[in-house]
C-alpha cells in the first residue's frame, strides 16, 4: 500500500522516507528501531552517576536563572529531593525559564556530566510527575535511524499508523504446533512490540522472533540451494597445471601457509571430479585475494571460464588491476574482462560479446556479472569476494549461471567453524590463520575530539614521510542524521572542505557511496597512484580496499560503529612494509562505549574481537552497536542469537524432512514466503 494512504503523510514526507529505503506500508512495520530509550521511575539523586541517562524527580529550590555570554544563553536551575541536589542545565533555549518556578515539582530526564566533582543534568526534558506517570513510565520508546525531513516523532506516528493499517496476522507463515515447539511469539504480536514494547522482556521476544524468521528463510533458501549442488559431479573437472608452478615462484611475495594450504585444498577440489563448495576465512590483510587469483588462474589454463564476484565497483576494478598486474609482470596470456554498472553501453556489448565467445577468461565484476544479459561461453568458478555483503538471491541468480559451476567464497568474518557449518551447509572450510611476514602490529589509540589537532599534525607528518591517509565518517553530508540519533555526526564533505584548511598544501579529497562509478573509481585511482594524500571516506571503503601505501586510519565518531565495522575498517593500513597507525576519536563520554573501543585498542586479531564483543554484548544486550556490515540479516546476529539460530535449523530440517519440496498445503505460506524472499533477498 501507498505510504501517503496513511494519515499525515504527503508526498513531501514519502519522498523523504524513500531515502530510508521505506516505499510502502508494509516497509514501515519493518523499520525496525535503532534502539530503545527507557523511561524508568525517577531514581533518588544520589543513585545518579555521570555518563548515564538519568530520570529523577523532585521539587526546585529557586526559580530558575538565565545567563548570557559570548551569544550564548545558559539557563540554570536547581533540583532538591531527600536525598540530595542536581545542577540542571539548558542552553540556547531561554524560553524555558519562565515554565521553571520555585516550589513546583517535576520530573526531569537527561545525560548527566561531571563538573568540577558536582554533577550536571545537560538540556533534560521536564515533565509534569502526573503526566510522566501516565504516559512515559516504564516504557522503552524507539529511536529510529533518520534523515533529512524526517524525526523521530514523525517516524514513532507513521509506524503507529502503518501497524494499524497492515493486515499483519495475514503474514504469519508457521503453524501453531511450530510456534509452540520452537517456543515464538506470533508474528503480528512480534511486529507490534518491535517497535512498541511494553517491557524489556517484551522486547526480547519480538526480537527473538523476528531474528528467527531472518535465520529461518535464510536457510530455507540455502538448503534448497544446496540441494541440487550436493555431492554434484562436475562438468569442469580440471587436471594438474604445472604453468601454475612458475607462476607462483615468480610471485613478488612467497604464499604464507595459510594461503598454500588453501590453494592446494582448491586444487584437489577441482580435480575431484565433484562440486566444489568452499569457503577461505582469513582475517583483513591475511591476503585472500592472491588465492583466488590463483584458483581463476586454475580453471582458465584448464580452458574454463572464472568470474570473480566483489561487492562493490571500487574493489571490482581494483581486483582487475591487481590480476592484470600481476599477469603482465610474468607475461601471461590470459584475459580479464571487467564488468562494472557505470561501464558505457557500448563498452559493455563488448565484454558481453568477449565472454559469449570465450575470449575472457577471467570475468570480474559485482553482482552485474549475474544478469540476465551476461551469457557465459563455459563458467566452471565463482569466487565470491566479501560473501557476507551478497543476499541469498544474488546467490541463486549467480548459482543458475553455468552448469553447477564450482564456488569458492571468501570472507573476513570469523565466523567459527560450527557457525559456518549451521548456515551454509556442508560447505568445507579453508582458514589463512597467518599473516604475511614482515607485517608491523598497527598502532591504536583511542582519544576524544580534543585529540584532533594533533592527529592532524601526526598525519602532515606521515604525508611528509611520503605515506597516505584515510579519515573516516559516519555521515555523508550536514544533517544526514537528525536530533534523537546524537546528532553532531562528522560528515564527510564538512570534513573534507575543514581538512584541507588545516593540512595546507595537502591534496583531500573525499568518496562516498552516493558519488556516480566512475567518479568513485577516478578518486581510488587517483589515491592508489598516490595523487592524493588524504581520503575522507565513508564506509565505503570498509570492504576490500588496498592501498598498502597508506599509514593511518582515522575514525571520526569510532563509537557509532559496530566492532567488526572498525575492525574491516582498520584493516585497510597496516598492509604494507612501514609502520601503520589507527586513530579512533570516541565523542561519546559513556563507559560503555570506552570500554567497547578498548577491545581494538588492545587488539588487532579479528577473532578476538568478535568473540570479547560478543561478551561484552552478552545475550541481554541486543541494542547496543549491531554489528552491522556484518552477515545480510537485519536484525538477527549470528553471534548473540545463536540459540535462535539452532532453532530456526531445527524447524528448516523438520519441514524440509517432512516435505522437501514443499509441496504440502500446510507448507503453502512457507513456500510462498520463500518465493517473495528469494525474489527481494536483502542486497548489500
Ligand atoms: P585480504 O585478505 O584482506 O583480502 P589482500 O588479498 O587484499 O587481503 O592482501 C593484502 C595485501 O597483502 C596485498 O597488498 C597483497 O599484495 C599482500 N600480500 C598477500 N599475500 C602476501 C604474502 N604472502 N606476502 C606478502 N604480502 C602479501
Ligand atoms: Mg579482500
């Protein structure tokens, strides 16, 4: 249904929630919240420590003041109950003077600071104890993520309306005795208490409900995937390459162990005469890439063709650079074809043409490599680059290219081996546990955003030293987020313009995901051939990127992002021969985050990591920093919701067991969900 069928929603406010990535009705009812604000009882004040949200409750002393200096106005007050007093503090709101009178109680709630050894409660809001008792009281409200045109009120109205208008018990696909035995709240009843939930128990079970049907169709799908590739022979089995002998002696670098074993363990597989089905694990920089060149390499002089799937264009081209490099360097004579969305159309009839002959052996490119459009003369391989970033539907649409051609996958996500095997299957499992040789451990910090002038001073210096820069940013632009989510984001083209002031003569420049491919591809270019000596970037260059010529990663607002996030982001220095360094600015003042961002600081092991996360988090806390980047689901964690993810494998093998084509009417709904799933799966 139309979103501007609901009430107090026009075409202006559609427009902006389109930029949410929510067009219909039903988009909104899973929109989930960010996080949860909780509106406890008022606590005594003594109880108030700094750091924490705090409500409490009490009478005022005096009425309140107003104070003006340098433009600004600070409006104070003071807060009595039996058990002490509290400084409250209001800036730039003067108004709110006259509604604080002497003698009056009220409920406040707020950050609270320490200053000077007191503490202060910084622009709480003010409730009347009645209204407060009656409205707020016990409840988690949401915190949805936002955009321009679009606050939290609104978004707190509209999911209210959608959940009214949404025919929501129409969804529900499972039937009783399932949601009994795996122990689940109904779907509608989940929906609802997503976003309105009446208590944290409440919570939890909406969650665990919801990350169940994540994982459920998640494996549906994989299962039924695999089905047809299981224990499959193979139309591309191969036969020892002894070219592949030289080739490797002549690399610049020797293979670590890790990367050896890996790439025999490929070979037997494809010798085999089976499918092959394989996942390489390796930490960021442990040097997947060359693997799976390798294996392309492989299939090519055994006459078949190889594509290469990456997430996203910028490290498609760089892969391709990297291929062609390292060929040319030994004068091989194969041929890389490189398909990229802002490829001019005649540039793409002739890599199309290129790959229907088989001229191009080697086919690199994102998930364009899959369209109806591209035919393949012979593909034996699919290396699937950064798996974790691919729906289940970009994995079909790329299964049903060739004839069962072998897949090879690659990830930084250390997922244990038990995980591994719970979500894709039998897959067999190759891990690069080393890193290369000659490495330096990057150096950390974590530091607030007094630090910033002199990090700007660290990276003029290493500039000088003749090295590169990365400075990353939540947002793109002013205002990408407003009030309710922090505020006060850095945002990258600010950053960029601020950065070139203060590193004079310095060449800035800036990457964000909303810039057109080839403007994208031109700066990435242009930084790897060292044209440029700082990057203010988003995410984007989370994934992948290498440029082993840069030294430091700085993370503005290090605290928004999950740990893996930063991990993936820290990984892209420290991957060459000179000393690297990470600086992360945490403009948060909890402890919780501290202690969060301690974990890098102490550690560069990725596995480590996930796991002191995930302690950290502990099974209660499923609204701190999801880990996001992380796997395709939206809600679920492999990690923290591991127990619903069992289950939800349970309930998969149980129907499949029963009915494996899923052909039995009390399946119709499973089956008609899994239709809609594979067709929308979530994309990067
Ligand atoms: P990732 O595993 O994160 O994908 P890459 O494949 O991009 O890592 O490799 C990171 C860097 O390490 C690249 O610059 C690559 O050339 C280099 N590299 C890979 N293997 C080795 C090795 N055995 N010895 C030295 N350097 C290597
Ligand atoms: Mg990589």
């Amino acid at each position: 249904m139309e979103l501007t069928s609901l009430k107090g929603i026009g075409e202006k406010t559609a427009g902006a929630f389109k930029r949410l990535g929510i067009s219909c009705v039903s988009d909104l009812c899973t929109y989930y919240p960010r996080e949860y604000e909780a509106y406890s009882v008022p606590m005594p004040l003594y109880e108030l420590r700094p750091g924490s949200i705090g409500v409490v409750e009490g009478t005022l002393s005096k009425d309140a003041t107003l104070n003006r200096f340098n433009g600004l106005t600070i409006v104070n007050a003071y807060l009595s109950d039996m058990t002490g007093r509290l400084q409250l503090s209001w800036y730039n709101i003067p108004y709110i003077k006259s509604n604080l009178k002497a003698g009056s109680r009220y409920v406040f709630r707020g950050r609270v600071y320490e200053k000077n050894g007191r503490l202060i409660m910084s622009q709480p809001k003010m409730y009347s104890p009645e209204d407060y008792r009656e409205r707020f009281e016990g409840r988690l409200i949401p915190v949805y993520p936002l955009t321009k045109g679009v606050n939290n009120n609104l978004l707190i109205k509209a999911v209210g309306e959608a959940l009214k208008t949404e025919d929501l018990a129409s969804y529900e696909y499972l039937g009783d005795n399932m949601l009994e035995k795996a122990d689940l709240m109904p779907e509608n009843e989940a929906l609802i208490r997503i976003h309105f939930p009446r208590s944290n128990k409440e919570l939890m079970n909406a969650r665990r409900r919801i990350a169940f049907d994540e994982f459920f169709m998640f494996l549906l799908a994989g299962a039924r995937l695999r089905e047809r590739v299981k224990a499959t022979r193979s139309n591309y089995k191969c036969r020892p390459e002894f070219r592949m002998i030289n080739f490797i002696a002549g690399l610049p670098f020797e293979l670590t162990k890790g990367q050896s074993d890996a790439y025999k363990a490929i070979v037997h597989d494809l010798n085999s005469g089976n499918v092959m089905n394989r996942l390489i694990e390796g930490d960021v920089g442990s040097g997947k890439t060359i693997v799976a060149v390798l294996a392309l390499m492989y299939m090519a002089f055994n006459g078949y063709q190889g594509a290469l799937m990456a997430p996203t264009e910028v490290l498609a081209r760089q892969h391709a650079e990297t291929i062609m490099k390292l060929f040319n360097a030994q004068g091989i004579n194969l041929t890389v074809a490189l398909i990229t969305g802002s490829m001019t159309a005649k540039e793409k009839e002739t890599a199309y043409e290129h790959i229907k002959n088989g001229d191009a052996q080697i086919i690199i490119g994102t998930h364009a490599l899959f369209q109806d459009k591209v035919e393949y003369k012979s593909l034996g391989l699919i290396v699937t680059d950064e798996q974790h970033r691919f729906g289940v539907a970009q994995r079909e649409a790329l299964s049903q290219k060739g004839e069962m051609p072998h897949t090879l996958i690659m990830s930084a996500t250390p997922i244990p081996r038990t995980l591994a095997i719970i979500l894709y299957g039998d897959i067999d499992v190759s891990v690069i546990d080393v890193l290369p040789e000659g490495r330096m451990p990057i150096k950390n910090c974590v530091v607030n955003a007094d630090y910033r002038e002199r990090a700007y001073k660290f990276i003029n210096d290493e500039i000088e030293k003749g090295h590169q820069a990365y400075v990353v940013c939540p947002a793109i632009e002013a205002e990408d987020e407003e009030e309710g989510a922090g505020g006060n984001l850095e945002n990258v083209l600010d950053y960029a313009k601020k950065l070139s002031t203060a590193l004079k003569g310095r060449r800035v420049a800036y990457l964000h995901g909303q810039m057109k491919g080839a403007e994208k591809d031109d700066i990435m270019m242009r930084f790897k051939e060292g044209e440029i000596d700082v990057l203010v970037s988003t995410t984007v260059i989370e994934v992948g990127v290498d440029v082993p010529n840069a030294t430091v990663m700085m993370i503005e607002n290090a605290e928004r992002f999950g740990l893996a996030q930063l991990h993936q982001l820290r990984g892209r220095v420290g991957r060459g021969k000179a000393q690297s360094y990470c600086i992360m600015i945490n403009t948060s003042d909890t402890e919780k985050a501290a202690e969060r961002l301690d974990i890098l600081n102490k550690s560069n092991d990725g596995f480590f990591i996930a796991e002191e996360d995930l302690r950290l988090r502990g099974p209660g806390d499923l609204f701190g920093v999801r880990q996001s980047g992380e796997m395709v689901f939206n809600l679920a964690d492999i990690y923290s919701d591991k127990e619903v993810l069992e289950k939800a494998k349970e309930t998969v093998a149980a129907v499949l067991g029963e009915d494996p084509g899923l052909t039995m009417d009390i399946h119709s709904r499973i089956r008609l969900r899994l239709d809609n799933y594979m067709d929308n799966g979530y994309t990067v």
